[in-house]
C-alpha cells in the first residue's frame, strides 16, 4: 500500500487588479488577514496605501493544511484616506480585515475602496482608479485553527 504523499507546497501569491471583479479576488484572498496598525501606510507623493498581514491561506484549507504566510498589499491612485474605527496612536493593534470593496464614483474609473475589518473598523480610500496588487513576501507557517464567523439574524456575517 502507497503512503500518501505530502501536500504540494503552496507557490507564492502575486495577484493584479485593474477592476471591481479583480479587487473581488484579491479581497477573497485576504479575508481574515490579520494586520497591525502600524503596518498600515499612506504614501501621499506616490499616491500609494500599502500594508502588511499575515493572510490566511485559503487556497491550502481544504487540502487539511491551515497556514498564514507574510503578505503585502498596496493600491495605487490613492488621492486620500480616511479612517474609522481605527486607533492609529496604537500601532500595536490588531485588525482583522474582512472585505475589499470598490464603490464606483460619479466619474468612472475614479471611486472609493473600501477596507472593511471586524469590528466595524473601516479604511476608504479615494481612488482614480482600482489598481492594487497583492504579494506573499514570505514565510508561511501552521496555525491550529480556521477563522469563522457567526452569521447574524440576517445571514451576514457578524464580529
């Protein structure tokens, strides 16, 4: 009888996007990323917001393994921030990002991303347009266990 044979490791992830179905990808990928609030960053000369996380592999779960791994994420375009929610004289705070949504503006391709994180905490960024990129930068190690989260009254999910 044949022993099973190890899973496959992961190939980093380098995603793209240019559109509201991109940034739909890119914001599956990062659901419950974990991140501190002092590796969120606004670059105003360059027009960039970028942060660090640790990203749960959602792509490994149903393969049995529950890993993280060290990943960044930047949007490009960005005309300004705004913060709700979030304690920046705290950087030493976690926040666990749940979404990434676009909202479109009166002028098209400019509009508004939305971080959305447990908690109601959320991060809108004023965009030109949707250009963001998501890359695993490193390690990636075993957790012992796969974020969930309660569904309330109305079937959304809850924090």
């Amino acid at each position: 009888m044949d022993s099973p044979k190890p899973p496959a490791p992961t190939q980093p992830l380098r995603l793209l996007a240019l559109d509201a179905e991109d940034l739909a990808l890119v914001s599956a990928h990062v659901q419950d990323a974990l991140l501190r609030v002092g590796d969120l960053a606004y670059l105003p000369r360059m027009k960039r917001f970028a942060l660090v996380a640790s990203r749960f592999d959602w792509t490994a779960q149903p393969g049995g393994r529950l890993e993280r791994c060290l990943s960044g994420l930047h949007f490009e375009t960005v005309r300004g921030v705004r913060y709700a929610g979030v304690a920046r004289d705290r950087p030493d705070g976690v926040l666990e990002l749940l979404a990434l949504v676009f909202e479109p503006g009166a002028m098209a391709p400019e509009g508004r991303i939305r971080l959305v994180f447990a908690g109601g905490a959320t991060i809108l960024l004023d965009v030109d347009c949707i250009e963001a990129q998501l890359c695993d930068l490193g390690p990636r190690w075993p957790v012992s266990f796969c974020p969930t989260h309660k569904l309330d009254e109305d079937g959304g999910a809850g924090s």
